[in-house]
C-alpha cells in the first residue's frame, strides 16, 4: 500500500523507480497501481515523470 501524503509518496515512488523498476509502467503494473491517478497526484505538488530519467523531478 502506498502513502497518501504526496510528498511520501513521492519519495517512495522514487526510491522503487531507481532500485527495482526500469519504468514508471512497470512500477505500475507490478503494484497494481493507476498510472494516471499516480502522475496526477503528484503533478499537484508539482512534480512530473520524465521517461529518460525514470524519476519524478
């Protein structure tokens, strides 16, 4: 289960993205986890995915 706060959450999704994940879908697929819901709660902090990076800056 994944942290409502968007600041934890980012950072958790981050720290997955970098360690186990080679892409946000993958990420996603592999948790069960709405890609869109997820870049749209933290595009309200405002970061968003960038792809070459496979982070959320």
């Amino acid at each position: 289960m994944l942290p409502n706060d968007p600041a934890i959450l980012l950072s958790v999704i981050n720290t997955r993205l970098r360690d186990y994940y080679s892409s946000l879908d993958a990420l996603c697929e592999d948790m069960n986890v709405n890609k869109e819901e997820l870049i749209k709660k933290l595009s309200l902090i405002g970061y968003e995915y960038k792809e070459e990076r496979n982070q959320f800056v």
